[in-house]
C-alpha cells in the first residue's frame, strides 16, 4: 500500500496515499476501536455545513484568501453530496469533546481542496485542517453547532411522521365513534367507553407529545458557533460570529441565532436533553399504545380480543397458524431503546465540569439514533398495524352486556348499595344488570331503557329524574 508521511505535534505517521483523512483521525481510529459505529449521516452533514459557513465568514472578514476558501466551499459541496462518506472513519465513542471527529471532518476538507488547487494530498503549508478550515473555530463550539443542527434537521421526518399516525388513529375514532364496548380500569370492567374514544386519546397523546417536541426544538435554535475554545471568541474575527451564523442559517433554513450566552453554550447541553427528554417521553406514550393493543388483540379465543391486527408474518416455528402482534412488539422494543438512550444523554448532560461539557458525542450519537429509529419505523407500524386494525362489534357488545359495572349508571335511582347487589348478583349468575333489575322491578321498563340507552351510558344526555 502506498503511503504518505503526516506530522502533528507527537510525531509522524504514515497515512495511506489515497486517503483523504489524516494523520489525527488514523489516531483516533487506533485509539478507539470501540462499537464500529461512525458518524450517522445528518451529523457529517451539519458539521460540514458549520465548516461550509465557517469559510464564507472567515472569506468575507478578510482573513481566508478567496482561492483557498473557494476549495474548501468546493470541498464541502462534494462532501454534502455524499462522495467521501467513507472517509468518516471515527468511532462515536471517542476523544472527549468530539475533537477527533472534527479533526476528521477538518483533513477531509483540507485535502480534497489541495486536490481542487492541483496540490499533493497532505501539503499543509499551502492548506492546513487547523490554520485554514478550522479558523476561526474550535472543537468545542463547532461540535455543539452541528449537534443542534442535526437534531433540527432530523426531526422533521419525524414530526410529520408522528402526525401521521396521530390522524391514523384519528380516522379509526371516527370510523367507531359508535362502537360501545366496556371501559376497563385497573384491568377491570369499568363503565361504557367507545372504541372510537380510546382511539381518539391515543391520537391525542402522540399530537400532544409532537407539539412538545416541537416547542423544545426552539431551544436548538440558539448556538455556540463563535465562541471557540471558551466561549469568549478568541482567535476568531470580532464580526465572524455573526457572518457564520448568518450563512449557516441560509444554506440550513433553520432560524439560527447566536447563543445570548456563549459560556452557558460550551458548558451546557441543556437543549438537546430537553429534546431527548421529549423523545422519552413520546416512547413511554408508544409503549403504552403497544400494550394496549396487543391487550385488545388477545386472543384469538382466550383473550380480549376485541380487534385484531393485522397478520404480517407466521408467528411461531412450532405452533402452526399462530399470528403474533409483531408490529406493537417490534414498537415496543424501539421505544425501550429511545428510553435507554435518554439516559445516557442524562447522565453526559450533567457529567460537564466548568468551561465545557466534553461528553457531546455520545450526546449527539444518543439523540440521533432515538429519532432514526422512530423515523425510520412508525411509518411501517402505521401502514402495517394501525390503518389495518379491525374492531369486532359483536365481541365488544357481548361483553358489554355481562359487564356488571353498568350497575354503576343505576345508583343514581336505586343508591350504591343496591346497585352493588345487582352487580354481585349479575357477575355471580353470569347474567346482565338490565335484566336482573327488571326481575327484581325496581325501576320500570321504560326507565332502563333511557338509562342503558347508549347516549345515556356514554354520559351525553342529562340525567332523568328518579323515579
């Protein structure tokens, strides 16, 4: 294999000829052979559009040569059309603070310009990853730049992804706004419910949960680009900070403004936690959903099994015709992982001492991976759970019709205690509450038939009086 000699400040290495990285991330890369997971693919993009606005800013003050700053701008262009993605080789666990990724990030920039101004790969007197596409810049407000650059950029899918299944679940509360069935609380027969109601509050919670995440986005808004090693700026141009976030926020679309405190902005990453918090909190919604699904399904002879889901796939190796709930199981498994991930966030949040919160990268790998993995699968789970669910309104109104709760909807003409006896008697001899209290005549026909109407069960009309 064909090599080149790179120097840094411990020594010298020899770097494969045709590689674009350099002599810092070959370190790194012996450094840290930890999971074989590099980079995701929005985090490389927002870093190199952090080095992108960098070099139009330092452009624009006078401080970068226009011919050098147009090869790396070419550079960065290429890069964001994906043909160097192999050459993002760092671990994401790795050297505190992310300095070895954007140490990366700087030797693919600088020597793919070399080659655009005809110069040898690793000619750092004419190009340098520190002098000319790091200026201006350092790890520790780059890093946090692309982190929240990222997220914003990854979260869209996401958000229009969630409000799709939210408006799934929407259209099934209307299909069975008129489906009575039993509520159940404590596991328990409890009083009427539609399923269409207990459709329409899980569309509720994962709308509710989008608006959240869409508010704590905001906090992302604000950056630490500018602040360099410190927060204080230095090395940089007084008016580079504004011209890089002014660019950043053009070629992004995102509505990027400077930190209002570019210490806080190093030392903390409050904002992406409150983002991962909110994915946390969307997973808890999803596996309650889950659970209440695969509950409902139960069956199919000795559940609950008042819908079924659809059938994907066999659902065992030894039991012919078994069909599991695959698509609420695989939901719940993805949710655990958004819940696991939120910790590890947690704890790197608060694991920041002084100037500089140095656990960033397991932060951005973290909260990335939460939103790919709900990106990438609630679309399945709604085409292939959701929009399939089919309600069984004959199950559901049997079991309404033996559920001894509806005793509760009597108290108010009889009082508790004998609406208590009907419903022991009604559970004991498997029969209904409507036709125990005709036997035992203590309201006449025409009343019951007003009470256990269902516009009166579901609490739509007023109460008669007693009688």
């Amino acid at each position: 294999m064909k090599t080149r000699k790179e120097t840094d400040p411990l020594g010298e290495k020899q770097i494969p000829s045709d590689a674009y990285y350099g002599i810092q991330t070959a370190r790194a890369i012996e450094n840290f052979p930890v999971s074989g997971i590099k980079a995701p693919a929005p985090f490389i993009k927002a870093y190199v559009l952090v080095k992108r606005a960098a070099a139009v800013a330092n452009s624009q003050v006078g401080w970068l040569s226009q011919n050098i700053a147009d090869a790396i701008i070419q550079a960065c262009d290429e890069v964001l059309e994906g043909r160097f993605d192999d050459q993002f080789l760092v671990d994401v666990f790795q050297a505190g603070a992310g300095t070895s990724f954007n140490m990366n990030v700087n030797e693919v920039l600088a020597n793919r310009a070399l080659e655009i101004l005809a110069k040898p790969k690793g000619s750092y007197g004419i190009l340098s990853p520190n002098d000319h596409v790091n200026m201006g810049q350092s790890t520790n407000d780059t890093f946090p730049t692309a982190l929240h650059v990222s997220i914003l950029m990854a979260l869209q899918p996401l958000i229009h992804e969630l409000n799709n299944l939210g408006e799934a679940f929407k259209k099934l509360s209307v299909k069975h706004s008129d489906t009575l069935k039993s509520g159940r609380t404590h596991l328990q027969d409890a009083v009427p419910i539609t399923m269409g109601q207990e459709f329409s509050a899980y569309a509720s919670a994962l709308l509710h949960a989008c608006e959240q995440i869409g508010e704590r986005q905001k906090l992302l808004y604000e950056i630490a680009l500018g602040g360099t090693a410190t927060g204080t700026g230095a090395n940089a141009h007084p008016e580079y900070k504004q011209a890089a976030i002014r660019e950043l926020g053009k070629t992004t679309g995102l509505p990027l403004v400077p930190a209002r405190n570019a210490f806080e902005a190093l030392q903390s990453a409050r904002p992406a936690q409150a983002v991962s918090s909110a994915l946390k909190e969307l997973a808890l919604e999803l596996i309650r959903m889950a659970n209440d699904l695969r509950l409902l399904a139960s069956g199919p002879t000795t559940g609950l099994s008042e819908m079924s889901l659809p059938s994907v796939q066999p659902g065992s190796s030894i039991m012919p015709g078994k069909v599991n709930p695959v698509m609420a199981e695989c939901l719940n498994m993805v949710a655990f992982q958004v819940v696991g991930n939120d910790l590890a966030v947690s704890l790197a949040v608060q694991a920041g001492q002084l100037d500089l919160n140095v656990m960033t990268p397991v932060i951005m790998y973290n909260v990335l991976s939460s939103i790919r993995i709900l990106t990438n699968y609630l679309p399945v789970f709604r085409e292939k759970c959701v929009e399939g669910i089919k309600v069984d309104e004959k199950r559901c109104l049997q079991y309404l019709d033996k559920n001894p709760s509806l005793a509760t909807l009597l108290s108010p003409y009889i009082g508790y205690l004998e609406a208590s006896k009907i419903a022991k008697q009604a559970l004991k001899e498997g029969r209904s509450v409507k036709e125990i209290t005709l036997e035992k005549r203590l309201l006449k026909p025409e009343t019951l038939e007003e009470i256990f109407s269902p516009k009166s069960m579901l609490g739509e009309t007023k109460r008669p009086q007693n009688r």
